[in-house]
C-alpha cells in the first residue's frame, strides 16, 4: 500500500528555475537535447527516519554534481513512522533542479520478506521491488539509489544508458561466488549490487517483475543473506547489462590491502574515477572509526544539509583518546600492547 504525502516546489528563485527549465544536455557526441527524457531523471530512494541523514547527503551530493539534469525525487518511507519531510525539503531548497515526493508505504502482510539477522538489513530494503508503485504509467526508467551513497559527478552518462532489452542495469561484485553457491547460476553470470540500479520500468512491468521476485523469495527463502539482491541476481541475472565499476564503488575497491581479484591497476583507476561511492557494509562514514579513505566526501556534502550538526554517536572522550593513540603508536606498539592484553586475558581465565 503507498501513501502519497503532499508535495511542495523547491524554494528557488523565479529566474534560476527558469534558467534550468530551458539548460540543454551536451552529450558525448556533441548533440544538444532540450530538459526532456534525457535530462529528467526519475529518481528513487527508500528509506526509514533512522537513513534520512544519509538520504540527504545523497542527494546533495548529486544536486551538487548535475546541475545540468532535474530530478524528479521520490523517497519512500514506512507508513508505520513520519519522516522529517521539512528538515530534507530545506537542505534540498537550495537546487532549483528538482522536485521531491514523499510516499509511504507497507508490504502486504502475506507476503515473506526474509531479512539476515546478522546483517545491517531493515524492512525498507524490500520497499524498492514495488518501484513500479511509486511512477506513473509514462515514466519508462527510473534510477535507485542506496541511502548511503555519495555521487561524484556527472551521471548523465549512466541515465543514458542503453538497456538493449535488459529489464535493469547494474555493476557487479568482482570475484562474488554468491550466484554459484546460493542460486545455481553459472560464474559468468556475475553478481550484481542492488546499491545502483538502472530500471527498465516498462519492461519491468510488462515481464511481471515484482511477482517472479516474490515467487522466488516464498520458495527459497533460505537462499537470501543479502535479501533482495540474491533474489534481484537469481531472477534476472540474463536480464541484466553490465555496469562500469565507477557507477557502483564498493568498500571493497579501497580497502588495503587489496581484498579483490582485479590488478591494482585496475582497482586504483576506479577509486580515481569513480562517479558513486557506496558505503556499503559495517563501516558507515557517519561512524566515528571509519576508515573509509572516501569518508570526507560524505563529511563535506553532510555539512551543506540540515544535519550540519550532527556529532557521531560513538565520538566519545574515550574513542577519541583511543583513536588519538592509534595515530600515534608505531604498529610494532600495538601489536605488542594487544598481545599483552591477550595473555592478561589468558591469565585471567585459568
């Protein structure tokens, strides 16, 4: 069930909106296209009022980049809780590039919709398979985006993007076995992040996408540690078309050392290129110990939005004294201080 909440123009001046109404798209080939189709992007973010923080620097983020596209913004959240829907209309006032549209919305109660209680996943994950509930009827694409992303630059290209019959786009997990060991697909099939998605929405309804994804999760719930995405890889892995890394940089690609099976080279041209940053995992940078190498890209779009005050949770007297140490001590050191600390342990237990 969706709920539409009332929306209200962005607060810019007469004059700038017009100036953006009548911006033309420079392509890659030097074509020049009025704000239409190419240049109106239909945008989709789904989220609780925990995520709306993140929310925010994401769209800022991208506001910041392309301000040579509008944005038609849809975000989602549970009918069971009220966003901060003025907070997020103020920090976005600032562009005259977009529209933004709240929904709220619940998944019918007879439907199984697993989630791992190891991981960080909450309900709101699912919320994206009803995508084709939150456009109208002529809207033929839509992007997705993950709450905890920071955009780059420029992604005209990626909006622009042929499907070549593909339901949806999106940028896969170098080296993930999960399609192999959990759902009976072939190595070269991939394993795609549900983080970025570029949806075909037409041919997402016209293929009944929603239900065969539902199909598969009622049959093999067991098989979903990453919930929807097994279930998004499982059904439409050959209906999918291959994004470039620099759409969807995961934590992976900047971790050292490195943890992927591409060459270095190949992983420090994407951390230099990349258009999206997504912070997936553990470690958010909205953490006080993240070590995210790209942690201060979220840290300058959060300072532009209403939630510029916000002080991490655990940035206490003791974490900073803790992080301060670490700076500070050589490795030798802390390798020598947690060794006496487990032989104290040891100790401690005879």
């Amino acid at each position: 069930m969706t709920q539409d909440t009332a929306e209200i123009p962005p607060t810019a001046a007469a004059g700038v909106r017009e100036e953006i109404s009548g911006l033309a798209l420079r392509g890659d080939a030097g074509e020049c296209c009025a704000l239409d189709v190419v240049s109106r992007v239909h945008l989709l973010l789904c989220t609780n009022a925990d995520y709306l923080q993140h929310v925010a620097v994401c769209l800022t983020s991208l506001l910041v980049n392309n301000p040579h596209l509008f944005f038609d913004v849809v975000v989602v959240g549970r009918t069971s809780e009220r966003l901060d829907e003025e907070r997020l209309r103020r920090s976005l006032a600032q562009f005259p590039n977009q529209s933004l549209t709240f929904k709220q919305f619940t998944p019918p109660a007879h439907r199984i919709l697993p989630l791992n209680p190891g991981a960080h996943y909450t309900l709101d994950t699912w919320t994206r398979l009803w995508v084709a509930d939150f456009f109208p009827p002529e809207v033929k694409r839509v992007l997705y985006l993950d709450g905890d992303i920071v955009v780059l630059g420029d992604v005209a290209p990626l909006w622009r993007t042929e499907l070549d019959g593909a339901i949806l786009a999106a940028v896969d997990i170098p080296g993930s076995q999960r399609g192999v060991t959990h759902h009976g697909m072939r190595i070269e099939d991939g394993y795609f992040s549900a983080g970025v998605l570029l949806i075909d929405l037409q041919q997402w309804r016209q293929a009944g996408a929603l239900e065969t994804v539902l199909e598969y999760v009622a049959a093999y719930p067991e098989r979903l540690p990453d919930v929807d995405q097994d279930a998004l890889n499982a059904c439409f892995h050959a209906r999918r078309k291959r994004l470039e890394y620099k759409w969807n940089a995961i934590w992976p690609f900047f971790r050292e050392p490195l943890v992927l099976s591409l060459p270095r080279a190949e992983i420090e041209a994407v951390r230099a290129g990349a258009r999206i940053v997504h912070f997936n995992g553990a470690s958010k940078p909205w953490s006080y110990f993240c070590d995210h190498p790209r942690k201060n890209e979220y840290d300058r779009y959060l300072r532009l939005t209403e939630w510029r005050e916000f002080v991490p949770t655990d940035r206490t007297l003791i974490n900073r004294l803790r992080k301060t140490a670490s700076s500070i001590l050589s490795d030798r050191v802390k390798d020598f201080l947690k060794a006496s600390a487990a032989r104290i342990a040891r100790h401690g237990d005879r």
